[in-house]
C-alpha cells in the first residue's frame, strides 16, 4: 500500500478486460470514498484515448476552479458527461479537437532538434572536435 495522493484519489481509470477497454471516472477522495463511476466500454486503445481526452475537456470547461472531477461529476451528474462525451459523437469530436489543440504545444518533443548528427555535436568535447577536424 502506497500513502500518495494517487493512492485515494483517481480521476480517470482504464481496466483492460477480454472484451476491450473499461474507463470509470471520478473515484472520490478523503473522507468521500466511493467507487469510481462507469464511463464506457469500448473496443481499442484509440476509443480510450479519445474518450478520455473528450472527458478531460468537458472537464477543463465546466468546472469551477480547483474542483476535482469528482466533486464536479457529482454536480452536473454522470449522464449529463455520458450524454456529452460518450453518446454525441459530434460533441465528442469537438471536445477531441480543443483537448488536442490547447496540448499541441506540449505533443511536440522540445529535445527532437538536438537529435540529429549535427548538433550532437554542439556536445561533445572540444578535443573529439578537433580530431575531427584533423582528420
């Protein structure tokens, strides 16, 4: 056992199960304890992600300003984010598409650059330069 904040708070939870995927949302924290509430199944790693971006989003634009998913499912209900995140594929969709904006300036690798041969080379050291250049 693990005495964390992960430990007795979850905001998304994914079981892999024979049939596919299980995503429950909103377990909730401290004094609150209850079980985390279905969300969907569904059959592939994409369905997952593309839920779960749809359920962040709702998430970011509904909530008041530090109220965890849990309190904030429990406010406007479970069916009202199903509706929106699971069952309107168009409102689905949308969300997908400002989740995936407001985090593409994170999905880019700020590192990727110095990857490449050349400006390994910014890196290394003066004398394996100059060997190099002697050679």
């Amino acid at each position: 056992p693990r005495n964390c904040a992960e430990a007795t708070c979850k905001d998304v939870g994914v079981v892999c199960v024979d049939s596919g995927y299980e995503i429950s949302v909103a377990g909730a924290a401290g004094m609150d304890v209850k079980q985390t509430q279905p969300l969907a199944k569904v059959a592939t790693e994409a369905e997952v992600l593309d839920l779960i971006a749809a359920f962040v989003q709702l998430y970011r634009e509904n909530a008041n300003y530090l109220d965890r998913p849990y309190r904030w499912v429990e406010k406007v209900g479970m069916e009202w984010v199903i509706s929106r995140v699971v069952d309107d594929k168009a409102e689905r969709a949308a969300l997908i598409e400002r989740f995936d904006l407001s985090q593409s300036v994170f999905q880019r690798d700020p590192w990727a650059d110095r990857s490449s041969p050349q400006a390994a080379k910014a890196f290394a050291p003066m004398a394996d330069l100059m060997l190099e250049a002697a050679e």
